[in-house]
C-alpha cells in the first residue's frame, strides 16, 4: 500500500517553522507570573518525564515485537524586511518506538536561536511527547488512529509572554482500507503565561487521485478564545492549508520518491501544528505560506526530506510586514 502521507511529522514543520520563532516586543520585559523556583520545578519535571519516555522507548527497541525509528532535523531562515529579526537556526531529534500496528510514542527535543537586530539573541528550548494507538472497527471500514501530543517550551525571554509554554493536543483521524480517503479532527489547548489561551480546532481532509499517483490534503485552523490583548486586537481566527503530493514510480536514487506542494491562507496566531508537532508562540500574525517539499527513499529503511518555503507575517504593533525564507533537511530512519 503507497504511503499517502510522506511528510508527516517533518515537512510540515518547515512551512511553518517561523510562527514557533519568538520575538520580543516593545511590551515591557520584566513581567512575570512564575518565581524561579517554579519555573525550575516545571523544568526538571518536564526532563524527568523526558527521560523516563527516552528509557522506554531505547527498551522497547530491543523487543521484537518493536520497531524503533529516528529523524533529525536541521532548519535555516532568513527574515526579509523585519525590522526586529535577522535570522534563525533549530536543530532537532525525534526517537520513537512503534509496537506493530498497534500504536507507539516519541519523544522530540529541538533548540532554536533567533538572532535579533543588534546583538540579543533569543534561545528556545522545544520538548514534545507523543503517543498514538490504532484500531479497526467493523462500523468504520478503515483504520482509525488516536493520538495525544504535549508540547512544553521555555526561551530567555523576560517578559515571559512566549516562555513557559504548554499545550495538548488531542487528534482523531480516519484511513480507509485501501488508502484512497483520509479526514482527521485534531483540537489544541495552549497555555501561556500573562493572560493568554487559545483552543484550536483543525478538521482536516484527503483523497488521492490518478488511483495513488496524486494526493489533496486540505486543513482549516479555527483558533479561538483568545486574549486581544495579547493577539493583535483578535479573539479568533481563521485560516486554511492545502497541500498537493505526487509520488514518482522511478527507482533512480536521483529522482525523488515524492514532491509536495504546500501553500497556505488566512489569519492565524498561536497555532498548533498537528504534522510538524509544533507550536506557534509568536505574536505576530501568520498571513500566508508556500512551500516545495522533496523526499527521496535513499534506501528501504532510510529517508531524505527537503523543503524550501517562505511564510508571510504581520506585526500590528510596529505596523510591520515582512517575509521568513526557509531551507529545511531532515534525515529519518527505521531500525
């Protein structure tokens, strides 16, 4: 069966990595609603839990029963016109462990550096936590996957409006048996200090097309409940994703195995992104995107996924608009 989603996890990230990149505002930056003592709980626990997911799945690896995988990333941007940011840089790992067709978890760690106009820079820290279980039910024809994500970031940013971060994100989704009907329903609760929530829901579809050859993803971001005081004057908004793959029969190692168009439309501020399992805890609003992703099968177990894209943002406050061109690589295999 043709895998009809060669970029999850990965190529999503890319397109939208600008909306994870902090900036600091003009707001004034020694507010804070945490001690230190508390931040320093809620960061041992967080590597304690790190830890302890990282442990399980190393054993699991060894179980037959188990298969373990690895992906690592790294990203580089260039920010046009922004009168705050120059550059950005992250590099990340994500292990996993799946058992059968069953489920499995992961546990993904990235860093992420911005450099500022003069000489400041900010520094991110991204943890997640994934788990998902499979099952086939007699009333669905088809495999239904329920997954639960949590993400946690913590950054130098004093006035504490993009650090200390926490958000769940629950999603259900739907294949069918012979691959050719895909939807998902995916809701994100994020939580950020000095007054500020945001609920997403992101009901999502795909068919394929030219019986496999093409595939058509099309996903809406529905953000509400948030604090205008803290989103551009916004309580809510909306905006849309689509995405277009088409996979290639050739078996030269030169030719990728698939290309992917993306492009996206709309407002959207704070956004959880379900595929590239990250969160957007910039305050600037997220206008459009395109990207190109490439994937190349390099052998039966190992995986090349390149993307260029650009993101267009807007910040209400100093009233500027400005680009964020991005190069994306990550190397993935299974073992």
């Amino acid at each position: 069966m043709k895998n009809l989603f060669p970029h999850k996890n990965s190529a999503g990230r890319a397109r939208t990595i600008g909306d994870n990149l902090l900036v600091k505002s003009p707001r004034q930056q020694a507010r804070t609603n945490m001690t230190s003592n508390q931040q320093w709980t809620l960061k041992l626990g967080g590597l304690k839990l790190a830890l302890i997911t990282l442990l399980f799945i190393t054993h699991a690896a060894q179980a037959d029963s188990w298969y373990a995988n690895t992906s690592a990333s790294l990203t580089q941007g260039s920010y046009s016109g922004s009168v705050l940011r120059k550059q950005l840089s992250e590099t990340g790992l994500i292990v996993g462990a799946d058992y059968l067709e069953q489920g499995g978890v992961a546990l993904g760690l990235s860093k992420t550096q911005i450099s500022m106009k003069g000489s400041t820079s900010t520094n991110q820290n991204n943890l997640l936590l994934s788990g998902k279980l499979h099952y086939w039910l007699d009333a669905i024809p088809g495999k239904v996957t329920l997954r639960v994500d949590a993400h946690r970031i913590t950054n130098n940013d004093t006035s504490g409006d993009t650090n200390n971060v926490s958000a769940l994100a629950p999603q259900v989704s739907w294949l069918s048996n012979d691959a050719m009907l895909y939807a998902d329903l995916g809701f994100a609760a994020s939580r950020y200090q000095n007054q500020l929530t945001a609920n997403q829901f992101t009901p999502t579809i795909g068919f394929a097309l030219n019986n496999g050859s093409d595939w058509v993803q099309l996903r809406a971001y529905l953000i509400s409940g948030l604090n205008p005081a803290r989103a551009a004057n916004r309580t809510s908004t909306q905006a849309l994703d689509a995405k277009l793959t088409h996979f290639f029969a050739s078996q030269s190692a030169l030719v990728p195995s698939s290309v992917t168009l993306s492009v996206a439309g709309g407002d959207r501020l704070y956004a959880v992104d379900m595929d590239a399992q990250s969160v957007a805890n910039l305050s600037d609003i997220h206008k459009s995107a395109a990207s190109l992703a490439f994937a190349w099968n390099v052998t039966k177990a190992s995986h090349l996924l390149v993307v260029l894209g650009q993101s267009r943002f807007q910040n209400v406050t100093l009233n500027n608009n400005y680009k964020l061109n991005v190069g994306y690589a990550s190397f993935s295999t299974n073992w």
